[in-house]
C-alpha cells in the first residue's frame, strides 16, 4: 500500500515537473524578470538554509557537535 502511494506520487510530481519545464516560456513572460529574481532569490536563501541545517545535522550525529534542544 506504501510503495503503491509514494510510486503515485512520484509520478504525479514528476508530470508537474514535466508540464513547468515545457512551459517554462509562457510562465517567463507572465512573471517578468523582476519577479523571477526575486523568487531566484528566495530560492537560494531557502537552499543555503537546508544546506547548513544538514551540515549541523551531520556533525551532530557523527557526535562532533552537541545536540541543542
């Protein structure tokens, strides 16, 4: 039933992929480059966050940095 659920899923994400990548055109010219920078921006700090938060996670868990909580 798991498996069944996350290969369903999988698939529907991959097909949104799929369809934004081929539109990628149209979405350009209605956001604007403005607001793509912007999101571009966004986007960046959100990565560099994750990132770090599984550097931490990492050295915590090969016991290297306490756990804070």
């Amino acid at each position: 039933g798991g498996l069944l659920y996350l290969s369903v899923l999988i698939a529907v994400i991959m097909a949104l992929n799929y369809i934004c990548l081929r539109s990628c055109r149209i979405i350009v010219k209605a956001v604007g480059p403005v607001a793509l920078k912007v999101i571009g921006t966004i986007m960046g700090v959100i990565l560099v966050a994750l990132a770090v938060e599984l550097v931490v996670m990492g050295l915590v868990g090969f016991g290297v940095m306490p756990e804070s909580r």
